[in-house]
C-alpha cells in the first residue's frame, strides 16, 4: 500500500530512509517464507510411525520449503528488474536505501498493525521492494532532490487493482497543505497519466518554500498498475521561485513509462 502522507518530513527536506508499490513510508527488511514442520508432522503423521517414515515425510517438507524459496527468488527478481535504479537517476543522486518487505514487515508502521496485515493479505500481496536515492552532498544547483521508486507484486489482478483503489481514494482524502507545510501557495493537481499502465494516477504537490532563499518545489507521486504488479513512483524538485508550476513533468513521466515497461517485461506481456 501507498503511505501518502510524508508526515515526518517530504523528501525537500530530509528524505526519508523508511520507505514501499503501492505504498510509504515503512521499515522494509529482507525476509524469507518458512515453513513450520512440526505442525505440518503433528498434523499428518500418526503418533507410532518409523523413524523412516517420519525421515520421509521431513524431505518431503523440505521439498516444500524449496517451492516457497524458489518462488520467493522469482518475485524479488521481478521486483528488482522493475524499480529505477542509479542509472536512470541523474548522476549527481545515490542509492541511501533499497529493501523488500513482506506483508509482516509493511505493516509495522501502520496505526493499527494486525488491520493493515490483513488487508495486506486480503489483497494478495506477495512481496515489495523500495528503493531512495537522495542529492549527493556538494552537487550545488541541481533539479531533482530525491527520487523514491517501489514496485510490489499481488497474487492476482482483481488484488492489486484494489490495492490500488484504496491508494488513490487515500491521495484524494489526504490534506495535502499539512503534509506538506514547509511550502506556502499550496497547489495539488491530478495529472493525465491516462498513457500509463492498465491504470494510474498521478499527483503533483506544488508551492514555494518558506525559507530563504524562496524556491518552486514540486513534488510528484504515482500509483501505476500493470496486471497483478503497482509501483509507485516520488519524485521531489526544486525550481527558481518564478518558474511555471508544470517544470519536469517530462522526465517523471519517462520514469513513470519506463516503470510500465519493466513491469510488463517482467509479466511477460
């Protein structure tokens, strides 16, 4: 899922080293599916069994244990074959995070845990990985201050468009001139992403920065579907304070594609 609400502090500050394809931002950690072998022999095997028996039964566990692996490996391949790495950033930006999640993990940051666990798993959600890339100290001028790029794969289509859906009605809900408080002259504007995925959405956050010296800071977050994958894509940029509201829409747009077409690769379409 999608955290809209960059509280603590928008990456035009500090960006955030918690991240999360939907959704953001979340303590992502690696983790491995295990499968729990005493109870699966306690529920199948008979209390007077062969030592031999039971030694088959524990291969056979671990020939299941192999299957998870195996299809644990596929989903981080998918992942990582999907987000935007350092290449497709400028090169005065640096990776400061890159991480998968599991459902467990994903939600530890949420208000009420054991809830967004379950709609975690009501939708299917199998895997997410985040990745941030941050300005490199002494880069002077530059345009984009911080990139964040997710990507997390769902068990079936009708899942992850519901994922989906909740993200994008949680971005119409959001107050955006609160989150965002450091900037004054608040704009939000919903973009035609129209050309994007099997659906998407896209949001631009603009306005002025109240320190000085003052500048036109744009942040851009979108949800792209593709299948039974959502990414989610920030982009976070510092213009002159006099420059039009829709600078660098271009590029994030060409991330926002190129994402699409990863995913697709990725699927096999």
């Amino acid at each position: 899922m999608v955290r809209w609400l960059f509280l603590v502090a928008p990456l035009i500050l500090v960006f955030p080293s918690k991240c999360q394809d939907d959704y953001i931002p979340v303590t992502l950690e690696s983790g491995e599916l295990t499968l729990n072998l005493r109870n699966s022999a306690t529920r199948w095997i008979p209390c007077l069994v062969t030592l031999l028996c039971l030694f088959v039964v524990a291969l056979a566990c671990n020939g299941d244990d192999g299957d998870d692996t195996a299809d644990r490996e596929e989903q981080r391949a998918l992942l990582e074959a999907i987000i935007l790495t350092e290449t497709d950033v400028p090169e005065t930006m640096f990776e400061v995070s890159h991480a998968f999640s599991t459902n467990e993990q994903a939600a530890e940051g949420a208000e009420d845990p054991a809830a967004e666990l379950e709609q975690f798993e009501t939708w299917g959600r199998q895997l997410g990985l985040s990745a941030s890339y941050v300005l490199s100290p002494g880069s002077g001028a530059a345009t984009f201050l911080g990139v964040q790029s997710d990507a997390n794969v769902y068990d079936d289509d009708q899942g992850c468009h519901r994922s989906y859906e909740h993200d994008v009605s949680a971005a119409r809900e959001a107050d955006w001139t609160t989150a965002f408080s450091q900037i004054t002259d608040v704009e939000v504007t919903e973009l035609d992403a129209s050309n994007i995925g099997d659906e998407a959405y896209w949001l631009r956050v603009t306005g002025t920065t109240i320190d000085a010296p003052k500048s036109l800071m744009a942040i851009d977050q979108v949800v792209i579907r593709v299948g039974r994958v959502r990414a989610f894509l920030r982009a976070d940029s510092r213009y002159p304070v006099d420059a039009v509201r829709d600078a660098s829409q271009g590029q994030v747009e060409t991330w926002a594609q190129l994402v699409e077409n990863r995913i697709r690769q990725g699927l096999g379409g």
